[in-house]
C-alpha cells in the first residue's frame, strides 16, 4: 500500500516531500466556494509552481456556471493532507493569501 501513496504523492508533485519531512513548508491552491466553503489542492513545494496550479485551476473553471476564487497559500505539507480530510471546511483558523505590501500613499504640494 505504500507504493500506491509513493505512486500519488509523485502524480500530485510532492514527491520530493519524505515521511520525515513532514513539516515541510510549501504552497497550495485555495478554492474559496460562494457558500463560505473552501478547500486546499495541488501542494506544491514552490510558489511558482504553486501560481502554475492556480492558472490552471482558474483555467478548468473558467466555463462553469459557479466558480472558485482561488489563491496561493503557503501551509505545511502535513495540515495540507490534514485539510484534505475536511469536507465543507468553514475553519477561520486555515491558511489564507498573503496579501502584498500596500503601497504609500504618496500625498502632492
């Protein structure tokens, strides 16, 4: 049964990502659903890689009727596959996106 986790963990990209390594800090797609729902998909150990899964992700449900507004999270790959045992996960206390430095405000004369 093991090589069928090895096996999932490689399709999804975490390969790089050991038993005892399970702290490790990565990146995953956050899908925030109209309900107030979310969930976390594609961890990836990069943010790159990590924007790559959102294009895509964004890409899929382009077309659809109700669509996710995803986003970029960092989490560590053990709550990842923690989360993934939620369903209709409400929890305030989830990773969310960081939000980028506001610019000053610059003021004229």
């Amino acid at each position: 049964m093991g090589w069928l986790l090895r096996l999932a963990r490689s399709i999804a990209g975490v390969a790089a990502v050991e038993n005892g390594d399970r702290w490790r800090r990565g990146f995953s797609v956050r899908h925030d659903w109209p309900d107030g729902t979310h969930i976390l998909v594609g961890f990836r150990l990069t943010r790159p890689a990590a924007e790559r899964r959102r294009r895509g992700t964004e890409a899929y449900w382009r077309t659809a009727p109700m669509r996710p507004r995803c986003s970029v999270v960092p989490v560590s790959f053990r709550d990842w596959e923690l989360h993934g045992q939620r369903s209709d996960c409400r929890a305030p206390d989830c990773p969310i996106a960081e939000r980028p430095p506001a610019e000053p405000v610059r003021t004229t004369r």
